[in-house]
C-alpha cells in the first residue's frame, strides 16, 4: 500500500532528503506503511531509508540522516490515512441505536478501531481487529489500548454485542496482558445482564491480569428513542448499591494484591445509591475520566484548592449563571456557593438543565443540547455571562450535539455564553470573573 503525502515541513529531514508535497510514501526502512501507526514506529531510527513516488511518477529512494525520534516531517490527509473501521456489532445497550433522527451525520458513525484507541482514547471491542493489528500492537508495544469489555463470559459478550465473534476474541485480552501492553477495560453495565454474579465473574477474571491498569463500570444510557431494541430497565437506588458493593469487594482485592485498586464505578452509581462519592486519592492517577469516573471528586478537589490559593479576590458586584447536567448540578451548586462565600457581591445562579431531548433519563453533562438549555432558560434574567460545560460541545468547541452553535445560542438567549473545561481552577475563575 502506498500513502499520498500531503505536505512536507520545510527544513525537516524528508525535505531535506528531497521529498516533496503530492509524492507518495511507499515504506521506511522496506516496511511497508499502512497508517499513521507504522509511520510513527518505523521514523524514529537516526538513519532511514525512505522509498517513495515523486511527483512525475518515478520510485526513489532517500537515504536519511536525524537525530532519534526527530520527526520525519511528512503530513498526511488523515491521521489514519485511510477510513476508519466502522463498528460491527449490534450491542443491546449501544447509545448511538438510541440517537434521533436528524442529528449531523458524523454522530451517528460508530467506530472500533485500534489505531483510535492509541491515537485519542476510543475504546473498542476488538471484535474487529485483525491478527496482523494484534501483532503490531504487541510488536511495536502500543500502550495503553482501551478495551470495551463488557463481560468475560464468552456466551453472555455474544449475546449482548450480536457479534459470533466477540467472546472468541477475549482471548486477545489475554495475549495483549501477556505482552506487557497496559490495558483499560470499560463495562457498560446493563440490569439482568452483566450486573450481579456476571460481574463478579468479570471482575474476578480481569484483576488477575497484571497489565489491567484500570477497570470501569459505567451504568448504561438509555434514552427515548428505544422503539425495536431490547428492553433495558435504568439501575435505582438498591441496583447502583448492589454494584458498588461489588466493586469495592475486587477493588478490595487489587489493592492488596497490586497496591492500587485498579476497578472503579462511574460517578452517576454513586449518586443513584446515594452514596458518598470517594475523595481525591481514591482514583489514584483517574484513568477513566472520560467515563465520568472521578470526574466529580477531581472536580471538587480542585475548586477547593483554586478557593484556598486565592490571594486577591475580586469585591465587585458580579452576576453570572452556570449551566449543567442534572447530575452534576448539586457539585457546581456547592462550588458556587463557596465563591459567594469568598465575594459577597457574587450573585451566582445554578440551573440543572433537564435532557429532554433525548428523553429525560439522560443526566451528563455531555449530552446536554442547546435546545434544551434554551427552552429552559429563555425569558431568565441570566447576568453578565453563562458559564457552560466545554463537554456540550464537539470537539471543535463551537456547536452542540443538536448542531446549534455557540453564537447562535447566545444570541438568541442575549446573554454571552463561556465554555468551561472540566477543572476546578479553570472554575473557579469563571465564577468569580478572575482573568
């Protein structure tokens, strides 16, 4: 397979060795290039042999000098430099099944693809990966990889993915495992299915692989638009405890035996059992925060600290409004509070945005869209500023998921809107209007 080159950064060592924009990559050091992933592994020698098609059609080849891990210079269309791998499962709990329709087409893609997972953190189910990809994961050492698990019970991961494949493929968890390639192992949690003694069964298998850094249970989302998937009930109160209880009994387990607990519960178990969510230190180094895992605790650790370090703070009349999900509401409520208590003058309000787009059972921040917000906050006296969430919007930072932008937003509710990143600090300063 050959790779088209988009662009050549000038002084670097490929143009430097005469490569140019429009020529094409054809392998480094005779091995092939298939992705950015064999781009990556095969530049980092000080000497290269780099073959390639200029533009006029002509194989050449480019001897190359560079200091050790220096990049090559070569950027191309894609980071993957091909499609990406669609997912082929139907699992029983997939979220993007559950999406309405009219949505922006690139939500309703779903992916499983290993280079994904190294390159940004997208977990996958390996039920489409390759044996070539096995072994250059474990050749080229590719870690950490994020492993959507689910279950370890070969029959039950079948039943619940509809993929002949995906209890065959546990088998790679092992091989990884052994491999020393660390992995990170998510469970979305599913009443009557994988819950109970399925997830000891689950548990008890993975902490006994020595490379499962992290393992997270995330209860599953179901929204409104369930017509023709199987029925899911939400976990309640005494479902949530019934599975904390089990995780700290495996946590228990790893923290004697590796000296960190290694399995941990989503925060949203924690506030459907009503039950304390752990300090700071319980998380230890919060690998899984994208799946809402220690998400409150670092949160609130860090607005505690922002508030202690504060050596000026400002004594102005202020009025600013915050918007988030139901679930997080009751923290940034606290939080805010705390800063009135450092400026009288503050006036700040909270408002829990309810997500009936997508239902009303849906209470993350992250899936909260501006439809919502807006019906529930139109006609609101909302201050000088509404601070939101940065995780409402896509990547880019400008638009929600219902494909309304910031500006647009703000200028239909008059009121200039701030996204916030998920820090403490970051917070803070918002609240009180600290540059």
């Amino acid at each position: 397979m050959s790779v088209l080159i988009k662009s050549v950064e000038k002084g670097s060592p490929a143009y430097k060795a005469g490569i140019r924009d429009g020529d094409t990559l054809i392998s480094i050091d005779g091995n092939e290039i298939v992705d950015v992933l064999d781009y990556r592994f095969y530049q980092e020698n000080k000497r290269l042999k780099v073959e390639f098609i200029d533009s006029v059609g002509k194989t050449k080849t480019a001897k190359i000098k560079k200091d050790e891990y220096e990049e090559l210079g070569l950027d191309f269309e894609t980071y993957l430099m091909d499609s990406k791998h669609s997912c082929r499962n139907k699992c029983v709990f997939c979220f993007i099944d559950q999406l309405p329709k009219g949505l922006r087409e690139s939500l309703y893609f779903k992916d499983d693809d290993s280079r994904l997972s190294f390159l940004f953190g997208n977990y996958i189910t390996l039920t489409n990966i390759t044996e070539h990809e096995v072994e250059r994961i474990i050749k080229m050492h590719i870690s950490p990889i994020n492993i959507s698990v689910h279950t370890t019970n070969p029959e039950l991961r079948v039943k619940m993915m509809a993929n002949k494949n995906a209890g065959r493929v546990l088998e790679i968890i092992d091989r990884f495992n052994n491999a020393g390639i660390k992995l990170n192992c998510q469970l979305v949690l599913c009443p009557g299915y994988n819950d109970g003694e399925e997830l000891e069964r689950t548990l008890s298998d993975l902490s006994k692989l020595e490379n499962a850094e992290c393992i997270a249970a995330v209860p599953v989302g179901l929204t409104a638009y369930r017509e023709g998937l199987a029925e899911i009930e939400p976990f309640n109160k005494q479902t949530a405890g019934d599975v904390l209880r089990i995780i700290d009994k495996y946590g228990d387990i790893c923290l004697e035996k590796y000296g960190q607990r290694r399995i941990y519960g989503a925060d949203e178990f924690y506030l459907l059992a009503e039950r304390e969510i752990p300090e700071a230190d319980y998380y230890g180094d919060f690998l899984q925060l994208e799946n809402g895992v220690g998400l409150w605790s670092l949160l609130r650790s860090e607005a505690f600290e922002a508030l202690d370090s504060l050596e000026e703070i400002p004594s102005s009349v202020r009025k600013v409004s915050l918007a988030s999900g139901e679930a997080a509401y009751p923290l940034i409520k606290m939080i805010a509070e705390k800063c009135k208590e450092k400026n009288p003058l503050l006036a700040p309000q909270v408002f829990a945005i309810k997500n009936n787009f997508f239902g009303g059972k849906i209470n993350v921040s992250g899936l909260v869209t501006a439809t919502d917000i807006e019906e529930q906050l139109k006609g609101k006296v909302l201050g000088e500023e509404l601070l939101i969430p940065s995780v409402m919007l896509r990547a880019e930072g400008d638009m929600f998921l219902d494909s309304v932008t910031v500006e647009e937003l703000s200028n239909r509710l008059g009121v200039k809107i701030t996204p916030v990143n998920n820090d403490g600090f970051e917070l803070v300063n918002g609240i009180l209007g600290i540059e």
